[in-house]
C-alpha cells in the first residue's frame, strides 16, 4: 500500500493554521492571575489599655504598572487570612478589605484582640486577693494592732515584689498602661490601710501605758480613773476601724466598677 506523505503534511498544517487563526470574543472568557509575596509590616500600637487593648494595623497595597483609571474592582473582592495564622499574644479577628474603582490602591485593615487570659488568672486575680486581705485587716480587734499591722504590711511587700516582677515581661512605654494603673491603687490602697492602723495603734498604747501605771502605782492612778481611760480608747480605735470599713470598701468598690467599664 502506498502512502503519499506530503499529502499528510498538508493536512496537519491547514489544521494546524485552522487552530491558529480561530478567534474567540473573549466575553465568556476570565483571565485570572495570582501572586503571592511575603512582606513584613510594622504597625504603631497603643498599648495604653493592655492587656485589654484592641489594635488595628493598615496595610495599603498599590499596583504601580497599570493606572489607576483602568483598575474595576468586583462586587466579590475580599480580604482573607488563613487558619494557620497563630500569633503569641493577640488573636487576629477581622481583616476588612477597602477598595474603590479607579484608584490603583487598596487598603486592608486587620484587627487584632490582645488574649488577656493569662494577666487576668496570674496578676489580677492574685492581686484582687492580696488587696481583699488588705482590708480584711479592718475588720480585726481594736486591740491586735500586731495582728493588722503585720498582716496588711507582708500584703503590701508581696504585691510590689510581684509588681517588680511582672513589669519587666510588660511591653515598655513611656506612659502607664491599664494593668500598672491596678498594681498602682493597690499599692496606694494599702499603704492607706497601714497609715490608719499606725495612727489607730497610738491610742492603744496610751491604753497599755495607763494599765502599767496602774499596776504598778495604784495609789498615783485611780481603778476607776484607768478603766475610763482605757474604755474610751479602745472605742475610739473601734470607731475609726468602722468607719474606714465604709470608706475603703466604697472606694475600692467604684474603682474597680470604674476600671472594668474604662473602654
């Protein structure tokens, strides 16, 4: 069998000029181009309320080879992140896509929430517990001056030992942020609480001073002359003691009422 191959070539050329030479109107037709890049950004925070803080950190992307008058954006373009993305302390919660026709620069904002969960069960919850015994000591007898004494000053030296250290894991600022804000009324709360119990602890050693003389001289200071004496101290302290109950307790009551709703 003979087999003209020329005749072969010419065919599979005019199909070949066929599939070259075929045009299409490209109305149904999508070019869709992709590129992916890695860039870092650096955003400005406000750290004035952490480790409650809220950031937002914008990122403006520009397309520079093609003008700004030929750029349409469709109803459809949007902004997302991955599920892989894991940050240390903030958790990322939105990223909005803002875009407009005829401009060849998009903008994307991307929320980011600070995870609280560790300063709220290792700082504030064993500081609300410190500033609690604090004023517990109120409550003591007029009488156990070392007991409220002792009690609200290891409070104190512990709350700023811990202070000291937690502050050098904080984020440096030259302004006070919520949570040194909290370590600073606790601090000033039961420095207050100590200044009352050494005013209050005058009184009782009158009292102490009054019952040795009568002791030891009964014939210089009456019985009844020191009863007296050592009645209306101790009901002094006990006064005092009631009322700073009312006051400490108010106070610490609306500053925590206030530091909750401070956003």
């Amino acid at each position: 069998m003979y087999i003209d191959e020329r005749k072969n070539n010419r065919e599979n050329e005019n199909k070949t000029h066929k599939e070259v030479d075929t045009e299409y109107s490209g109305y149904e037709a999508s070019l869709k181009v992709q590129l992916r890049f890695q860039t870092s950004v650096y955003c400005r925070f406000n750290l004035r309320y952490f480790p409650f803080d809220e950031q937002t950190c914008s990122l403006a992307i520009e397309i520079s080879n093609v003008e700004g008058n030929n750029i349409r954006y469709n109803g459809s373009s949007r902004a997302e992140y991955g599920e892989d993305v894991t940050l240390t302390n903030y958790l990322l919660s939105e990223v909005h896509l803002d875009v407009s026709n005829n401009t060849s620069v998009c903008r994307t904002d991307i929320t980011l929430y600070q995870m609280a969960d560790y300063y709220i069960w290792a700082i504030y919850l064993p500081t609300l517990l410190m500033g609690f015994i604090g004023y517990c000591t109120l409550f003591l007898p007029a009488e156990s001056f070392p007991e409220r004494g002792g009690i609200s000053l290891t409070t104190l030296l512990v709350l700023i030992s811990l202070y000291s250290e937690s502050s050098s894991n904080f984020p440096k600022t030259t302004y006070l942020k919520l949570i040194e804000v909290w370590f600073v009324f606790l601090i000033v709360f039961l420095s207050c609480i100590i200044t009352l119990h050494l005013a209050t602890c005058n009184a009782s050693r009158d009292d102490q001073a009054i019952e040795f003389l009568f002791r030891k001289r009964p014939e210089v200071v009456g019985a009844s002359h020191g009863r007296v004496k050592t009645c209306a101290g101790n009901k002094y302290m006990a006064h005092c003691l009631v009322l700073a109950r009312y006051l400490f307790g108010g106070v610490f009551a609306v500053f925590v009422l206030v530091y909750v709703n401070i956003k």
